[in-house]
C-alpha cells in the first residue's frame, strides 16, 4: 500500500500514476502449518533387487524460452471504476482521480505521467470549491491500498510527483511524505520505501 502525508503548508499535493505490480517467483508466501494426526505405519517391504544392464542414453534436453514478465496489476486511472484497477483509494482520507493541473498553483502535476492528456491520483493540500477542505498541515494517511494477492510481490513501480514552487523559502513549504509499505498477514506493516519532500 501507498501512504500519503499532507506537509505543513497548502503547496504540499502529491500524485502517483502508472502503478505496476510485480511477483517474485522465487518465493514462499507463509503459510499456517496444518495440524495431522500421525498415520499409522507398516513395516518396510524390501525393494526389488535388478541385474546390471548397459547405462541408459540420455534425449537431449531444450532449453526453454524465457517468458515475459506479467504484471500482478498495471493501473493507469484511465477508468472512472471505483476500486480503480482493484486498488481502493477511499480508505482514510480519499485521493483525488483528476486530468490536467491541480486546481492549487504552484503544486502538483500538469498532467499525467501516462500520456499527458489521462487520469492520475494525487492529494490536494487544499480543496478548491464546493468544499474548500484543508488537508494540511501534515493530515494523512490518504492510504491507497492493493488488493491481496495470492502470489509473492517482488517489485512494485510507480510514478510520483512531489513538488512545491514555494519549498524555496524553507521547510514549511515542502511537501508532506510518500510511503510504500508491504504486509504479510495483512495487519502488521512495513515501510520499505519513503519520500519526503521535492
């Protein structure tokens, strides 16, 4: 999942775009061990004993061809769907699906990463009309959370924007913080990635 911080002032909007989803094969997801009863057993039945004969001729074996990498889950925010592409944005604090620049000036994208003319998510710090909402300073979490999967996850990708033309005058002006966390049970989390700042 994604977590997102507002900073301390209203030029903190962040947005992300082109989520990818990744598995790693190479890995065991935990499991609970079951609980058996023991199984009875029988003595052992001797094996049946060969007389040599000449060694067997091996077939050669093909190597075989590598297999493109399927994405677990690709979203762009093309779709209007809500949950978008399985991943719920509307846990805690709710981001924002838009097109084009955020209504604040001075933060935020101008478009999205995708084309230049689609969707994206972001946090706006400071809601224009109808309901001029203030989600600063430092409200969170705007949690954007993927669907559980079945599968070990082994990289995650994502396109974020982070910026205030203001940050230039100090601290108070830059923007909040950005998290990737990752769970194995679904309850306890860890951050594996984070971005504070422009």
């Amino acid at each position: 999942r994604l977590i997102g911080t507002t900073g301390q002032s209203a030029y903190s909007d962040m947005a992300i775009d082109d989520v990818t989803i990744f598995s790693n094969k190479d890995c065991l997801l935990p499991t609970t061990s079951p609980t058996t009863s023991p199984v009875p057993t029988a003595p052992p039945t001797p094996l049946p004993t060969f007389s040599p004969t000449s060694a067997p001729t091996l077939a050669p074996t093909a190597t075989p061809a590598p297999t493109a990498t399927v994405p677990l889950l690709a979203c762009d925010f093309e779709s209007n769907l809500r949950p978008a592409c399985g991943l719920d944005y509307t846990a805690d604090y709710d981001w924002t699906r838009h097109s084009g620049s955020t209504p604040s000036y001075g933060t935020g994208p101008r478009s999205d990463h995708t084309s230049g003319s689609g969707f994206y998510l972001y946090i706006d710090a400071r809601r224009d009309w109808p309901d001029y909402t203030e989600y600063y300073p430092n409200v969170g979490p705007f949690t954007l959370s993927s669907p559980s999967f079945t599968e070990c996850v082994g990289e995650v990708n994502f396109f974020y924007h982070m910026y205030s033309m203001y940050s230039v005058y100090g601290d108070y002006y830059q923007p909040g913080t950005l998290q990737l966390e990752e769970t194995t049970d679904g309850v306890s989390w860890t951050t594996i990635w984070t971005k504070s700042g422009d």
